[in-house]
C-alpha cells in the first residue's frame, strides 16, 4: 500500500523521465510496485473518485430467518444460531450473524430481575401509588425503611441474555433465592442515613424480630425523632415474622405508625437499592466471616447522600407504578 506522499513522489518523478527502477530505489519500494501504481493512475486520470459500497453480508431472506430463530428463541447465542441455520441449509458464520445483528440495531442484554405479580397484588401498588401521590407531591415525609436480605458467599444471580432489537425493553426475568452458604442481615435506612446493621442467626422469626425491635430499631426510632423532629413511620414487608400478632401489639404499645405495605414490592422499598450494591461490593467470599466483615465494611462506607438518592424523591417511585399500571419498575 502506498501513502499519498509517495504516489505523489512517484509521479512528479514519471514527469521528469526517471523510470520506475530509478524511482523504486529513491522510495526503496519494489520498482513492480511504482509500474503498477502507474498503470491505474493512467486508467484511472479523469475518472471521478471511487464510492465505496459496503457490501450486504446476508441477503434479504437470510437475515430473515436470523430474526425468527431469535423471535423463537431469543436467549440463543450466536453460535446456536448458526446451528439453527444449517437445519435450514443454509451455512453462515456466527460473525456474520454478529454483525448482521449490530447493523440492524439488535442487542444481548441481560433481562432485569422482577417480582410475580397477579392482578389482586397489582391493584394493590396501585392503591398504595395512589394514596401516597397526590398532583405530583409524595405524601411520606419521615419513614425508616427496613428490611432483611440474605447475602451468600457464592451467589448464584446468573441472569439469562436475550437477543432484542435496542429500541424494545429488557427481558425480565423472575428472581429464585438458591445457594451457597448465607447469612441474614437486619437494617434500616431514611432519608438523613443508615441505621443500625444487625446479624441474624438462622431463619427471622417473630421472637427474634421483637428482640431486633427492641434493642435496636426502637432507639434508633427515638434518636430520629429527638434528632429531626416530626412524626416517624416504620416500613416493614409482610414477611410472617413482621406480621405477628405479637409484634403489632408491641408497635402499638410503643406508638409507632406502620406502613401499609402492597405485596411484591421491592422496587418501592429504597433499601432494596442499598442491599444490591452491597451484595456487588462484597462479590465473593471463600467464608461466611469474611463475607460478614465486608458486608459490615460497606454499610459503615454509605453516606448520608446515598440515602438521599435512594429515599429521596420517592414520588418518582409512585409514578413509575402509576405509568406501569401496577406492574414492576426500572426501580
């Protein structure tokens, strides 16, 4: 391949008589080389400038049947692909098929995690959207969010990549808890910054859930009020443990407001945010006390700030429901 220099050097030295011997050895290129440039520059002299074509790697009625193998199976790779169009006889490799799809603006992307939601529980994020959202304005001020999670040293949250064109949302995909060895966490969260993060032993059950109560939320409940002022409300889920008998009346004794809260709602529930990037931060851990120690590390490292972009705004939250018709958000 020449440079433009030396096709300019090559016929500025053609002008004065030199021969392409002569000239090669100047350039030190192959004297072949500088004959051969010459030639196409003559048959070439006064033609308008090449246009150059990308050339169509699949015809019409191949990227066809790329689309609906996808349409049919769109968690297959490119690779079976390939293997779906040879059963169709036709032979194509899976970087055409790559590019084929770039071209036509198709991406793998991973699908997003969502709850199951029927249309009693989808009524009810409704119902909750709309009570708390009136023109525009969220009408929870003061809520401690809480909640557990359980944090594995090996997780297993593979999610699944499906071919879709860009312009269509992700898949979603339900969210199994399964595997490797784990550990419960309690917490809780407001706007202001974190609470309390305690260790749970075994399974959450209502006797322990009233210890937790006791000995940690119900200070923290009293540090909030006597700090910030105003009335305070508790948002717990409907786990069994939450909704005990047992434990209203307790709640009731001690004067705390509860939150009503709709079934399957995670994405309304901002400490959900606060446990999915612990849980990236922590990756994997070869024991149960090392998994501990960095899941402690990285709630102590949460700022005040962080909180208020989880608690922050939440009627963005609630309209994001309203907008879904009750069904699952980006949240």
């Amino acid at each position: 391949m020449l440079n433009n220099y030396q096709k300019e050097c090559i016929k500025r030295g053609f002008e004065k008589g030199y021969t392409s011997d002569v000239i090669g050895n100047i350039l030190g290129i192959n004297p072949a080389t500088v004959r051969k440039f010459l030639s196409n520059d003559k048959k070439n002299s006064g033609l308008p400038p090449k246009i150059k074509v990308s050339k169509r790697i699949t015809s019409g009625r191949v990227g066809l049947e790329i689309k609906k193998i996808l349409m049919d199976d769109s968690k297959l790779s490119a690779e079976g692909v390939k293997k779906r169009m040879k059963e169709h006889e036709i032979d194509i490799s899976a970087t055409t098929i790559r590019k084929y799809l770039k071209d036509n603006h198709w991406v793998n992307r991973q699908s997003v995690w969502t709850a199951p939601i029927s249309d009693l529980t989808r009524t009810k994020r409704l119902a909750f959207a709309k009570k708390w959202l009136r023109r525009g304005k969220c009408l929870l001020e003061n809520v401690i969010w809480s909640d557990e999670t359980t944090v594995k040293t090996n997780p297993n949250t593979r999610r699944e990549s499906h071919w879709t064109p860009s312009s269509t949302p992700r898949t979603r995909q339900l969210k199994i808890h399964s595997g490797g060895k784990s550990q419960m966490f309690w917490g809780c969260i407001s706007k202001y910054g974190v609470g309390p993060l305690i260790t749970i032993d075994g399974t959450m059950d209502q006797n322990q859930y009233l210890e937790v109560l006791k000995n940690y939320f119900i200070p923290e409940l009293r540090a909030a009020e006597g700090l910030f002022g105003g009335k305070w409300t508790l948002m717990q889920d409907n786990a069994p443990a939450h909704t005990a008998r047992m434990i209203k009346e307790y709640l009731s004794k001690e004067g705390v407001t509860m939150l009503e809260w709709p079934p399957y709602s995670p994405d309304l529930n901002p400490i959900e945010n606060i446990w999915n990037w612990i849980k990236k931060k922590v990756g994997i851990c070869a024991t149960v006390e090392e998994m501990e120690q960095k899941v402690l590390q990285a709630w102590n490292s949460i700022t005040p700030e962080m909180c208020m972009a989880y608690c922050g705004h939440y009627e963005r939250r609630l309209q994001a429901v309203k907008e879904a018709d009750g069904y699952s958000t980006k949240y």
